[in-house]
C-alpha cells in the first residue's frame, strides 16, 4: 500500500517538507540524507569537521544500500560529492538519487455517435466508386432518443515509485470538459457519460457544448458548395436552389430566391420566390405553399397554394385552395379540393389550359385502382354466370347430373358468391374514399377577369371546354340540374360550393313559380278578354241581326202594301 505522505499530483509532492532519512558522521563528515518531493528525491549535505574528511563514494553507496534506497543513483554525482567533501568543501542538498515518477494517463475523449455539423465536405463514394460532389454530408439528422455521442473517462497512467522503492499510483488524465445543451440530456452510464438528443434535428459542437437545433440556414445558393439538402427540421436558403441540387425540410422551408430543375420536398410549410422547373422540377409539400410564380414544374400540396404572379404549363395539385391573386394560369393543369381563384385563365392563344375543382388528388389514383378491380370483378362475374346458364338448366334434374357436373358447378356457385362479396367490399371502399373527399370538397372556381375560349373546367361530374369567353367577375359552378356549367356572380372562395347551388336553385325554382303565376295570371287575363271581345262581337252581332231583320221586315211591310193608282188615270171602279 503506498505510503500516506506520497503526494498525488506534482505540485502537492514540492509543498511537502523534507524528511530525514539519515543523519550521522561518515568519513570524517557530518552526514544528513534527506528526502524531498514526496520522496522522489534523495539530497546529501555534508559538514566538514577539523580534521580532513575521508569520504569515499564506496562507503556512501554501502550506506544508501543499506538505508534502503532503490531509486536511480546518481554515481557521478557521489562521486563528485565525495570529492567535494575530501577538498574541503561542505556540500548543501546534493542531488544523488531519484525516484520514478507516476505517468500521467491518457485524458478523457469524446466519442461521437453521430457527426455534427461541419462546414467542411464530407465525400462519399457512390456504388461505382464515384465521388457524388452533390452530397457534401454536412451534418447527420437526429430524432429524440438518439445517442449523440460519448464522453469516456480518463485513465490511470502507469505507476512510479520513490527512491525508497514505494509504488506511487499512475496519474489520472484529464477529463473531457463536454457539456449537454439545448435539447440534448447527458446521462451516466457504465463505460461513460452519453449525451442523447431530446429533440429531432442537426448536432452541433461548439466550445465543448454538444446541442440540436432544428433550424438550418444557408446564407448563399445551394450548390457545389452546399450539396443536396435533407434535414428534419426547418430550412432557411437566403439565395437559389441551382439545377439538380435538391432540398429536404422536415418542419419547413423558406427559399429567398428562385428554384430550378430539383427536387424540393417538405413536411410544413413552403415559401419560394419562384420556380423555373424547366419540365424537370417537382414540390411536394405537406402544408400550405407560397410562391410568387411557378414556371414548367409539377407541385403536389397537402394545404393551400397561393401563387402571387402567374403559373405557365405547369401542374399544381393541391388539397386546399389555389389562387393566383394578380395573374393567369396559362396551360397545364390545376386540381384543387377547396376551390380555385384566378385573375385570368388560359390566354386568347387557346393554350390548353385544365381547371379541375372539388376532387382530392390523392384519391384519383386510388379510386382509378379500386374502380379497374371494380370492373375485373364484373367481368368475372359475368364469365362465371355464362358458365353456369348450361349447368343451372341441366340442375333442374340434378340427381342425374355426372358427379363432375356436380362439382363443377358447386365450384363456380362458391366462385360466385366470393366475387359478389369482394365486389361489394371494393363498392364500400370507393363510397368510403368518395365520403372522405366530399368532406372538404368546394367545386367552385371564381375568375376575376376573363374566362379564356379552350380552357377546360371539371366540376363534380361536368367537364366542358369554353367555347367563348367568360368574362368576369364570376363563379363557375356545375349545373346539377340541366348539365353543364353554371356562370353566377362571383362569390369568396369560401363560399359552400354546394349551398351555394342550392341557394340558386331554390332561387330559380321561386323565380319560375312566379313566372309560372305570372303566365297563369297572363293567361286568364287573355282568356278574359277574349271572352269579353266575344261577348262583344256576339253583342255587336245581336244588334246587327236585329237591325237587319228589322230591316228586312220593313222592307216585306213595303212589298206587302197595294200600288197606289196613279193620279188622272180617268179609271173608276163600277
């Protein structure tokens, strides 16, 4: 066991006193051996006396044997002490022998389980031993729960011993100084303290702190010099994104500049000055989209898309509204749950330009998968009834059907009712996917300025092409009661499309009740006065028959008087 006095660190064996480890004559000289430095060093002092001295350094080695003395010995130096002391010298704290001194260990290291952020690259080879200059893997994403790194202790060093030959234990290391920050806990454990993320995004390690933050910001372009982008937290890019480098934000996204032909992607929301796509760019995005204009690319949205400009031959899908406040979409397509708004639609040029409202994207293929099961199933359905029509006619007399008749037409009467079964199960389903869609379906789409000739516009189960110009303010709704489309007065956009068409029919319906009455009321005032007229015309015609069988009776009163004779005649009756 080491000695109680042994110091444990350097500065603690100087500040002990010296001890005594002989003191007495030899060869004509007052000897004192003293231990200095927590026994690591062994120093002599000799006193001369009136007679010569007779030291030799044989005897003084005898006597450090004999004292116990094992650490390196100095034989020049008791040589010269020796020396010194026969000259006639006294000798002061000569150093004659030393001890070996503990070894300090190796210091406390930090580990790292996930590499923090770096501003240099970090290159990796692809599959065909290419470096991919796109992916500079800057830093590693986190989520709560990960093992960030490892702070490992610091270890003993080797021992050493005094010059009385005692062991002294090895020095410790010195620990690493690695502090837990912002969502970061450090936690003990066998073998180390392990620092693990509280909290999902990107490691940084600075000034011995390790912590996570969500935020990533590129102050520039993304480019060579930043490499593809894919982070779980939110992104901030305060200039473009160029061709072919893509970005990855879990929370959000903010690009100050424009994006070219890439890959953007988002689980939040999503602002962009602009998008050039040049046919090869897409956005998906899991909230709402704001972009000043987007240019040849193809954009799928969870929310709401507002583009500030203009949208040229690009596809924009979304399950909210798209409006284009201040401008026209101009070919591709657009399909949006909750309703569409623009200033302008297609262009004079006759651009094909289709505007789809009330339908939810994400359903179009699943409904398009079920209803092409749906269809098989009725085929097969058919197949089998035709197969069974002849073994149904034949089971009239069943006890004389061959036993493989017999069979047989067990197995398609069990094939049947399984088909009908899955039908009906692929029926539900599609009513289930309709019902979830109709739940925020707004068919509805307002145009501000002009509804240009060839665009075409689905609406509920309408689609028709513009065959002229609509000119606006106006909203276009599908008409449910005489097909086709319906043109109104411009309503907001979160106007219930469907109380909207109700409203209007109810209005169309009182509107031709009283055109209804108002025919009606017409038509007896027509049937009045016709009848009026021919009791007038009987009245009139009364009268004139009255008059001319008056007439005609004075007339037969004139025939029926006898002739007057004339006067002078000279006739007389006898």
């Amino acid at each position: 066991m080491p000695d109680e006095r042994l110091p444990q660190n350097g500065s603690d064996a100087q500040s002990q006193p010296p001890v005594v480890l002989y003191q007495g004559p030899l060869g004509g000289c007052a000897l004192r051996l003293t231990l200095h430095g927590g026994d690591q060093e062994l120093r002599a002092s000799a006193t001369l006396g009136e007679e010569a001295a007779s030291l030799e350094a044989a005897d003084l080695l005898v006597l450090l044997e004999k004292l116990g003395v094992q650490g390196r010995v100095d034989s020049d130096a008791v040589g010269r002490f020796c020396a010194g002391a026969r000259g006639g010298e006294a000798q002061q704290d000569v150093l004659l022998a030393v001890g070996v001194p503990p070894a300090k260990g190796p210091d406390g290291r930090l580990e790292f389980h996930v590499r923090p952020t770096a501003t240099e690259p970090r290159y990796e080879n692809d599959e065909h031993g290419n470096v991919d200059y796109h992916n500079l893997h800057l830093f590693d994403n986190v989520t709560p729960g990960d093992a960030i790194a490892t702070a490992h202790p610091p270890e003993r060093g080797e021992p050493g011993a005094t010059v009385m030959g005692q062991s002294i234990p090895g020095l410790m290391g010195d620990p690493h100084l690695a502090l837990a920050g912002a969502n970061v806990r450090a936690q003990e454990q066998e073998g180390g303290r392990t620092f693990v993320a509280t909290g999902a995004g990107r490691v940084v390690f600075q000034s011995n702190v390790i912590s996570v933050t969500d935020v990533y910001r590129v102050d520039g372009d993304v480019d060579f010099n930043v490499g593809h982008i894919e982070f779980v937290g939110s992104v901030t890019i305060g200039g473009n994104v160029l061709d072919g480098f893509n970005v990855k934000a879990g929370t959000g996204l903010t690009i100050l500049g424009n994006v070219g032909a890439c890959r953007i992607e988002c689980g939040g929301d999503v602002t962009i000055g602009g998008i050039s796509g040049k046919g090869a760019a897409s956005v998906k995005c899991g909230g709402n989209l704001s972009v000043r204009y987007i240019d040849d690319a193809t954009v799928e949205c969870e929310g709401s898309v507002q583009i500030a400009k203009e949208m040229l031959n690009a596809t924009v899908r979304c399950r909210g509204r798209l409006e284009v406040s201040l401008g026209a979409i101009v070919g591709g397509e657009c399909v949006a749950l909750e309703g569409i708004e623009v200033k302008e639609a297609g262009s004079a040029a006759n651009v094909n330009t289709h505007l789809t409202a009330g339908v939810d994207y994400t359903s179009l293929s699943e409904l398009e998968t079920i209803r092409g099961q749906i269809d098989f199933m009725a085929r097969k359905e058919a197949k089998i009834n035709q197969d069974l029509a002849p073994l149904l006619h034949q089971a009239k007399d069943f006890d004389k059907l061959p036993e493989h008749s017999r069979t047989r037409l067990a197995g398609l009467l069990t094939a049947l009712k399984d088909v009908k079964a899955l039908s009906e199960e692929l029926k539900a389903k599609e009513e289930q996917i309709k019902t979830r869609a109709a739940q925020r379906a707004n068919a509805m789409i307002n145009v501000v300025s002009v509804l240009n000739r060839g665009v075409v516009v689905t609406l509920e189960r309408v689609t028709e092409q513009v065959l002229e110009p609509v000119r606006g303010p106006v909203t276009v709704l599908a008409n449910r009661k005489e097909g086709g489309l319906r043109y109104t007065r411009m309503r907001p956009l979160t106007t219930d499309a469907k109380k909207l068409q109700e409203s209007i029919e109810q209005q169309e319906e009182a509107a031709a009740r009283r055109a209804e009455a108002m025919r009606q009321q017409e038509e007896a005032r027509r049937r009045a006065a016709a009848e009026r007229e021919a009791r007038h015309k009987a009245e009139q015609e009364a009268k004139r028959m009255q008059e001319e069988d008056a007439r005609r009776r004075a007339e037969q009163a004139d025939l029926d008087k006898p002739d007057e004779e004339a006067p002078g005649s000279g006739r007389h009756d006898g």
